[in-house]
C-alpha cells in the first residue's frame, strides 16, 4: 500500500526510502512499475537494483547495460541469481562481461569463477595485471590447463626476474601441466637472465643443465635440435668458467690460452658466453692483477730485447743457422725430425729455399739474465728479397752469413747494402767452417775488400755442427741495441707480414713501436681509420705461444677477428693517435714480371671467371714457387704463359691525357698500349745486375750480358780469383734463361743478383699475329726493335705446328706497324677430287682441279678459323 501511494504521489525519493525499507518483498509487477518510474526520473542504479532484489536478474541486467549504469560493489553483486535459478550460468557470464567492460576485472573473474568457467576468471585476473592474484588463483584452481596460462602469462610478467616466489610457481605450474619443453625454454631463459643481470655463470649452468633434462622428458618429436643448442651453450660456460678459475687462481698463462681457445670456438656463435665477455674477462685480469703476464718473460726491460734477421746469399745456411739457435735456446730438440723448423711450407722443404720470412722469439740467458731474441729468418733468393726488405724493418741488426767456402756472392753484396741502408748493426759470420774446402781468412779479406769490415769482427761457426754458436749469441746481446721503444706512450705498431687462418681471420705479424698491446684493446688501422678489437695476441717460438699483452719493441703476432683486416705495410694505432701518424714507411711490392695463369683442365674453367688471369711477380722463381702451391696446397693444377715485363710510354693529345689522367701510362698487357701515334716515348724497365764470378770466366759473362743488351760498369776484384761485375740490362732479357746461361757458361761457379734500376727509354715496338688476315689479340706482344726479326720468326714457326689443320689454308703472319716481319702457310685439308676418273679427256680432270681452285678462295674468304684455347696457352708458355 505505502509503494503504491508513492508510486501515485510521484515522490521519488518517497519510493527509494520504500523500496530499500521493503526490499524482496516487493510484487514482481509493482516493482516493474517503480522501475519504470525511477528509470524516467534516471535513477537507472535504483531501478536495477530493485528488479535484482525481486528475481527479476534479465531486466536488471538489461538496465545495467543500455544506460551504462554505474555498478558499485554492492550494485555488482545483487544480478548475480542464487544456486539453483534457471539460467543462472548465463546471467553469471552477462554480468562478467559488463563488469570486465567497465574494468571491474576481479569481479568479472569472481563471477566466472561461480559459473564454473575457471580459465575465463583467469583471463579477466590476468587483463587486471595483478600477478599475484594469478598466482593465487591458478594454484587453488588444480587444474593444469589454467595453470599452464598462468605459467606463461607469469612468464611474460617482468616481475618474476626479481621475485623467487613467482619463479617458484612458474616452474611449479609448468611441472604440473607436463610442459617439459616450455618448463626447458623458461629454463634457458632464467640463465640469461643470470648472465645479463646478475653476471652469475654458475647459476646459468644450473639452469642449463634443468633445460636440458627437461627436455629429455619432453614427449615432443622435435627436441633433437634444442637439445644439441642447449648442450653447445652449456659446454661454452663450462669453458667460460674453467678459464675464470685458471685465471682467479693465478695461472694466468693457462687462462690466456684457454681463453683464447675459447675465443677461436665462439665465432660466428651468439649466445650466453659472447666475445665481448671472454675478452672483458681476460682484459680484466691482464691489466689488473699483479700475477697476469704484463710483461711476458723478459720484456718488462726493454734494454733485454734483441730484434735482428740473418740474411745471406741462397744456401749459405741460413735455416741450419736458424735451427742451432732454437736448439741453443731449448725451443727444440736436436735431430733430424727437427731440421728447417722455420720453413714450414712444403715447397720450402722440398726446394730447400726459405720463401716466406718468419718469426721466432727465444728466450737466452747471459750473464744470470733472461734476454728476448726475436729472430726473423729470411729469404735469401732474389725474388723474395721484399720479405727481406718488410722484416728489417723490425730490426736493430743482421747477422751478415758468408759461406767459408764460396765467399762473398751477388746477394751478399745487396743484403749488405739493404742492411747499410737501413742504419742496421751488422754482425759478419763465417759459415761452413767445417769443410775441407773451406778458407776463412780467404773470406775475411774478401769482406775487407768488398764491405771494408774489420777481419777481428768476423766470427766463425759452423751451423750444422754447432760450433761457435753460443758465441754468436753472445755477440748478438752485446752488439745489437736494444729497440728505441717507448712502453709508456700510445699504442703503435706496423704489419711486417700477414696471412690467413680459417679460424681466426687475418692473422699480422707486427713489431711494435710504442705502447702496449692487450687482449680486448681497442685500436684502429691507420689505413682507413676502421675501429678493432685485438682478440689475439702471441709470441712465435716458432709455435704460437698466447699472451695477454705485449710490450713495445716486441714482434708478435696480433689478430683482430674475421673481419680484423690487415695488410703488409698497415699500421695499427691506439684510438687516441693522430690519424696523420707515421712510424715507418715499407716501400710497396713492385712486381717484376707478368704471366697469364689458366686451369691445366678445362672441365675447371668458368665463363664468369673470364678467359684468364694476369697475374704479377716478383720474379720466375716467384712464379714456380707460386703455382707449387698451389697445387700443394689447394690441388689446382695451372698452366702459366711465358713471363713479360711492365712497360711504360708517354702519350700526347689532350683528350688521351685526360681519359688516362696521366700522361704517362704503365703497360701490362700489350693489348693496353695506345695507338703508336699517339706515343712519343718507350720506356724499359731496366736493372743492375750483379754477377760474381771466378776471374777466368769474365770474357764469357760479358759476352752474354752485352748479347742481352746490358752495359757493362767498372767492374771490382774482389780477391785473386774472384771478380764482382755489374751491368745495366734490360729486365725483359734476364726474365727468361738469363740465370740457366750463366750458370752453364761459368761451369756454375757465378752468382747472380739484381736491383730495380727504373725505367729508361728504349725503341720498343708491338709485335702482331694475323691469321688469314685477322688479328689474333692474345698473340699480341711488346718486343725490342732489335729482336723484331727473331721474336716473329720463331713465334710464326711455333704457330705452324699448334695450330691444327683446317679445311682452308691459313697465312700465319708477324706484323709490326703493316711491315710483315715474317710468314709461315699451314696448308689445308684437300679432298683428292680426281680419284672418280677412270680415263677419258684431260680437260675433265683440269676442271675438276679449277672448280676445287676455286671452292677453296670462297671458303678462305668466309671461313671463320678456329684456334683451340690450348693452343694459345701452349705458345706462350715458356
């Protein structure tokens, strides 16, 4: 009665105060017509509320969602109908969504929650972000599905990386649901998190290996792979931590190379243990701990480094030399097996010449105190003597080695002056004194007469037996100067010689001028400013003993990864260098000789690699050394055309001038020379040549030389038998069998060496082949007015016998400039077209012949002549 007299007078809040004083008392119908009255007067929470409170769930929900009616706790919890109303579940899931519309999360999950929809009320905890509320519930929830969303949502969740408890679940709830290869992956996370974070490899490594058992419980089909990633990633920290336990123990020396060891594994790797961390690792302990090796072995004094080369003529016991002094120093051990430690290429071995400079470093004791000798052995042929020229670079003195039994050779005389040159302490000693033959004073007046050196300097020992090498040792400490280094300025260093490890990239032996060099120091090329990390660092003795840091007036060896870079020549500096720094100047290789190069088999030649290479020398030697390795060392079988040289011509015309932008031009490949109108000068590469010979033999030496166009210079006796001659000859003539005539004109006895002399002019002409009139390129060559004659005569000659037969004749010409120099006819194939006639007139037979005649000149005048490619390279081949 009181409701309806409200409801009459129209006094909301009359209503209000009796609708809350009734409550479920209210008939369904009047509580209808009160809702209506209330949602006209927008008092739409009211209305909702009180069709909630009379059973009446569907219509309040209906309020609640179209008028967006504000849902307090208490409004939140009237919709939702008692156990047992017909469609309860469904009123439960409304009234979710609208209070996960209206952000209202944990009421939305506690109404999931009592319509049974456990992974739902999750959902909505999970929008809410309260982890520990998702937590809680999954736990209580004993349901694995929900609990495996719980377990990735906790994963996604940063908070579980500082809070245990969450980790605890995650693992617990993973456990549960039997996702051993999830539970491996969260694992593998934790141990990142332990390195990135925390630094903790020994947690990692626990974490590690429960990836890896879990996922040997894992019933995934495809876990092969992970499991062999995780168990890679598991031995490299091992690694990591066997190198932190040498190091933190004080075996720094071990740790260095472990380390190192490590380095060289990790390439093109990424993972827990990185570069960046074994080389912070190392850096730390090489800089900061009193027992890391700053100063490896006897560096820490500069004055007890010794830095020098031997340097000889070819087979004067250079390398023999070189084995003593590692047997003296305890680097090796005596015997056969042991012989040419320092030639370590098989070509090395097999020609016994020593080809590529190397470096080893000994330690020796005089007078109680440990020295650092770094020796470097040299070339002693001609072809390599820019090894010779790279490694003195790094030198305070040479031990000058004359053979006691040949004396002083034409290489003696450059190295000599190469080591005057360079302001180098020169120690002369007398090799082979042993032998019957051998005549030491003889020697010693020799070295007065030609090098003016003091005959009570002179010292006398025998390689191969071992004499007087502690002698020379002691020689090498006191006449040699220690290196004019600095340790306490910034970091420089110059390449002497580099090469490659299929490692480890571009490995450099350097001599360092200044500073110190660590593992993990930062430094840049001085070539292109390019920024490195040095990753590792060695002394050679001769093999590679690792260290943590060298000192300035070291030679050691530096490299600087995959892509460290390096070339022969470069400097490296410290980042706070100027850019403009110059420590020495190595004078760049200057190639002597050119020669085409081709795969022997054809099957091996590519299209895209073009017809050819051309390649540049240093001399024939160079060259035969060059293809033995390569066949040696990588089984590729070639074919070299014979040697040319370089030559160079001035060119006129503005246009020409500006399209070569010089007006001068090196040439190659005759094929690059200009139009001979457009030259106005040839110019020769020429040499001094330097032959010394017994006395008897200078009337034939002459004779040759002079025959190969040399100018003879005043020549210099340097004993009552031996005579130093020296000539200005063209490279082009000695290139070839310049050495083989000697040698036979002189029953072998005379010696042979040259240096550059430059260019020179010269009448130089270029020689073409024409086949039938068609100039052959690759024939084309570059050749001494005065050998015109000869050089076509035989190259036509050649061409004849090569060439194979075809159907048409082919006129083989030598031209110089439209002058035909010389002509050879390779006549063709001909068909006997008379053999049909059996009798009758002779004109039958005389047209025939005419008609062949005549089929012939069609034929040469279209006929396209085909020269295999084997026969281009066979006539140029030497």
């Amino acid at each position: 009665m009181v409701l309806k007299l409200a409801l009459e007078s129209g006094d909301t809040n009359a209503i209000i105060a009796a609708v809350e004083a009734l409550g479920s008392s209210v008939e369904p119908e009047l509580a209808q017509q009160l809702a209506a009255h209330l949602r006209a007067h927008d008092h739409h929470s009211h209305a909702a509320a009180l069709l909630a409170t009379t059973g009446q769930y569907d219509e309040a929900l209906t309020i609640v969602e179209k008028e967006s009616t504000p849902l307090t706790d208490e409004l939140g919890e009237k919709p939702a109908a008692p156990a047992g109303v017909p469609a309860r579940e469904a009123l439960l899931r409304r009234l979710a969504d609208v209070l996960g519309a209206r952000g209202l999360y944990h009421q939305a999950a506690k109404r999931l929650a009592q319509a049974g929809d456990k992974a739902g009320a999750l959902r909505w905890l999970m929008r809410s972000g309260d982890a520990d509320r998702v937590a809680t519930f999954a736990a209580a929830a004993r349901d694995s599905n929900v609990q495996l969303m719980a377990a990735e949502y906790l994963r996604r969740h940063a908070a579980w990386r500082s809070r245990p408890d969450l980790t605890r679940h995650i693992i617990h709830f993973h456990t549960r649901a039997k996702a051993y290869s999830k539970l491996a992956g969260f694992y593998a996370e934790c141990a990142k998190v332990e390195v990135d974070e925390y630094d903790n490899f020994e947690k990692a490594l626990e974490a590690l290996k429960e990836s890896i058992h879990c996922l040997s419980k894992a019933t995934d089909p495809d876990t092969g792979a992970q499991t062999i990633a995780l168990q890679q990633q598991s031995t490299l920290v091992k690694r990591y931590l066997d190198v932190k336990k040498l190091l933190e123990a004080g075996d720094i020396n071990t740790g260095v190379t472990s380390g190192e060891q490590l380095l060289r594994a990790l390439e093109a790797r990424s993972g827990l243990v990185t570069e960046e961390r074994v080389l912070k690792l190392l850096l730390h302990y090489a800089t900061d701990h009193p027992s890391a090796p700053d100063d490896n072995k006897a560096d820490s004094d500069i004055n007890k480094i010794r830095n020098f080369s031997i340097v000889a003529h070819v087979d004067h016991g250079k390398s023999t030399l070189a084995d003593r002094l590692l047997e003296v120093t305890g680097v090796i051990k005596p015997g056969v097996d042991n012989a040419q430690v320092l030639d370590q290429l098989q070509v090395e071995r097999e020609r016994g010449i020593t080809v590529k400079a190397v470096t080893a470093s000994l330690d020796y004791m005089y007078q109680n105190e440990k020295y650092l000798l770094n020796l470097i052995d040299t070339p002693g042929h001609v072809d390599f003597s820019s090894e010779v020229v790279r490694s003195i670079t790094a030198c305070q003195g040479v031990v000058l080695l004359v053979d006691a039994n040949e004396g002083v050779q034409a290489q003696t005389v450059a190295v000599h002056s190469l080591a005057k040159k360079n302001n180098l302490i020169i120690i002369p000693v007398l090799n082979k004194v042993d032998l019957k033959n051998a005549d030491p004073e003889k020697v010693k007046k020799q070295l007065k007469s030609v090098f003016d050196i003091d005959e009570n300097t002179v010292l006398k020992i025998s390689a191969k037996k071992g004499w007087g090498i502690n002698e020379l040792m002691q020689a090498i400490i006191e006449r040699i100067p220690p290196p004019p280094a600095d340790p306490n300025s910034s970091f420089k260093a110059h390449v002497i010689d580099t090469w490659h490890d299929k490692h480890r990239g571009i490995m450099c032996l350097t001599y360092i001028h200044s500073g110190r060099a660590r593992i993990g120091q930062s430094v840049k090329w001085r070539s292109n400013l390019k920024q490195q990390t040095i990753k590792a660092l060695a002394l050679l003795r001769p093999h590679e003993e690792p260290v943590a840091s060298a000192t300035a007036g070291q030679v050691v060896m530096l490299g600087c990864g995959p892509k460290g870079g390096g070339a022969v020549g470069d400097q490296l500096l410290s980042l706070e260098s100027a850019e403009n720094t110059e420590i020495v100047t190595i004078p760049p290789v200057r190639h002597m000789v050119y020669a085409g190069i081709y795969p022997a088999d054809q099957s091996q030649h590519h299209p895209a690699l073009g017809q050819g290479w051309r390649l540049g020398f240093l001399g024939l030697l160079h060259l035969e050394v060059f293809t033995q390795r390569l066949l040696q060392e990588y089984k590729a079988e070639a074919i070299l055309t014979a040697p040319s040289v370089p030559y160079k011509v001035k060119i006129r015309g503005s246009k020409l001038i500006k399209h070569y932008k010089s007006d001068e031009l090196i040439i190659t490949n005759p094929l690059q020379l200009p139009h001979p109108h457009n030259i106005t000068e040839y110019f020769e590469p020429f040499v001094i040549g330097t032959v010394v010979t017994p006395t008897e033999y200078i009337g034939p030496v002459t004779t040759l030389c002079i025959d190969r166009r040399g100018t003879p210079l005043v020549p210099s006796p340097i004993d009552d038998k031996l005579t130093m001659m020296q000539f200005i000859l063209p490279l082009a003539e000695i290139v070839m069998d310049f050495h083989d005539s000697l040698k036979s004109i002189t029953s072998g006895y005379a010696s042979f060496d040259y240096q550059d002399h430059g260019f020179h002019s010269s009448a130089l002409a270029r020689m073409d082949i024409l086949l039938n009139g068609v100039l052959v390129e690759e024939l084309a060559s570059i050749v001494h007015v005065s050998r015109l004659e000869y050089n076509a005569r035989r190259l036509t000659e050649k061409l004849k016998e090569m060439i194979p037969r075809q159907m048409v004749q082919i006129a083989i010409q030598a031209v110089v400039g439209g002058k035909v120099y010389a002509r050879e006819t390779l006549k063709a194939y001909r068909k006997d077209v008379t053999a049909k006639l059996y009798g009758g007139d002779v004109t039958r037979r005389k047209k025939l012949l005419k008609q062949q005649t005549e089929g012939k000149k069609k034929m040469r005048s279209v006929a396209n002549i085909r020269i295999p490619r084997d026969t281009f390279i066979d006539v140029l081949k030497k």
